[in-house]
C-alpha cells in the first residue's frame, strides 16, 4: 500500500510540474501578442444590422494632421512665463473621410457559421471583417482576383467565396 502511495505520489508531482512549464511557455509566448478587436458594422436607426452602410475607416488608419495656421514659432531666449493652451479650430465635418483603399459598398453575409464584410467595388473587392459565430472557427484565402473564407465546425462547412476575375465582384455562399 504503501509503495502505490509513494507511486501515486509521484506521478502527481510530476504531472503538475510538466503542466505548470507548459502553461508557463504557452503564457509566456501569448502575453506579447496583440489581437484586434472585431469591427461592428453601424446600426440603423430602427436597430437592425445595416446590411449597406459607407465605407469605413480602417483601424489602423490615421487622419492626416491638419496644417497649422500658425506660422513656425520663432524661438527666444526669454522663457515664456505659462504654456498657453492648444489652437483647435473647428473641423468643417465631424464624420471621418473614408480611407484611400475604400473603393465601394459595404456588403454584409450572414451565414450560419458567422459573418463576413467585403467592401465591394467596381472591379475588385476587399476584406473588411470575418467573424465566425459561436462553436465555428474561420479560415480565408486572398489572392489578386478572389477571397474565400471559410467556417468549420466539426464537419459542416460554410464557403463564402468572392470573386472578380472575369467581371464585376460577385459573392457565393455554399454549405456543405
């Protein structure tokens, strides 16, 4: 008995320290990763989803800095007695412009493995969100003249599939 006890003793201690080194590496290697959050598309007045909505601005785009009116200060050897505070002039829209790669229409599809957003030009489309809904996961595929995303879930998939190579974008959705 007591041998299996010295066994069983063991084994725990040295399961619980191969654990710890691995969450500890498994921790150690995701704290410097940095996700974005998911983007949400705006919300009509009646509270329903936009389907069609303008172009938005990506999150890591900047505004460009507005020209200073003021000419460069002139520096002096007298310090001044109190920092004055900022010029802001009024900006004459208060909505964001839409980023330079915004070409057309925001295009929504609900599927049941999730969501995707395409902003659909003329002649190309982009990406602009994939969110896979609760229990699926996601893959996508970008080249020059297509995106696919992909949901799975266990065995069900669902293909959401743009394509522009021989004409204006056209988006196709299968499950299978």
């Amino acid at each position: 008995m007591r041998r299996g006890l010295v066994h069983v003793l063991a084994w725990s201690l040295a399961t619980g320290a191969a654990v710890t080194l691995s969450w500890w590496g498994v921790h150690t290697v995701m704290a410097g990763t940095a996700y974005d959050p998911p983007r949400a598309l705006p919300l009509t007045a009646g509270g329903a989803t936009a389907q069609e909505a303008e172009p938005l601005v990506p999150a890591t785009s900047r505004p460009a800095p507005s020209p200073s009116p003021d000419p460069a200060p002139r520096r002096s050897r007298k310090p001044s007695p109190a920092p004055s505070a900022p010029r802001t002039s009024p900006s004459p829209s208060s909505s964001p412009s839409p980023s330079p790669t915004a070409s057309g229409r925001i295009k929504s599809y609900d599927t049941d493995g999730g969501r995707v957003v395409f902003d659909i030009g003329a002649s190309s489309a982009t990406l602009v969100s994939a969110t896979p809904g609760a229990g699926w996961s996601m893959q996508t595929w970008t080249t020059a003249s297509w995106i696919r995303v992909e949901f799975a879930s266990g065995a069900d998939r669902v293909s959401v599939f743009c394509t522009w190579h021989d004409g204006p974008p056209r988006v196709e959705v299968g499950t299978y």
